[in-house]
C-alpha cells in the first residue's frame, strides 16, 4: 500500500496535464498550422523514431491537439502522435533545368 505522498506523485505522473510534453505537443501543432497558412512551402517532418515525411502540399496535412496526419505519396494515411514530432524542415526547391 502507497503512502499518501506516494499515491499524489504516482496520480501526477499519469496526468498528461502535468506532462511537459504535452505543452511541448501543443506548441509543436501550432508551428505547423503556421507552417501550412503562412505562404505554404514544402517542407519534411520529422519524428523521434527517425522516420520523416514530406509534406509537398497542405493538402497532405491534417492536424488537432491529439494527432497529426500525413498522406504519404501512396495515398495513405500516416497517424502521428504530436508527442513525437522533432522538427520541420523546408524542402529543398527542385532545379529547373
């Protein structure tokens, strides 16, 4: 049996309010609504695991403060837990020669 200090830390660690990362999640989804409103370039997403995907168009994009979805070039859907976002990088522009 817990102790009452015990039962209060172990409650606190199982509140995703009390997670820094949820703020960081948040934070993390409002950049990219910046990244698809503001004059939309392409760009890469990339996640902890070190997977990436490319976002060519904000069509390919959906997003909430619970998940983020990228259709990927085969059409499907990439579910992604905002939690894992790393960053999100500018795709390079093509040459047109």
């Amino acid at each position: 049996m817990l102790g009452m200090r015990a039962q209060a830390a172990y409650r606190k660690r199982l509140d995703p309010r009390a997670c820094r990362t949820e703020t960081l999640s948040v934070m993390n989804v409002e950049e990219l609504r910046k990244l698809t409103t503001n004059g939309f370039r392409p760009f890469k997403l990339f996640l902890s695991d070190g997977r990436f995907f490319k976002v060519p168009h904000p069509e390919f994009i959906a997003f909430s403060d619970l998940a983020v979805v990228v259709f990927g070039t085969d059409r499907l859907p990439n579910i992604i837990d905002p939690r894992h976002i790393a960053s999100a990088k500018p795709l390079k522009a093509k040459s047109t020669r």
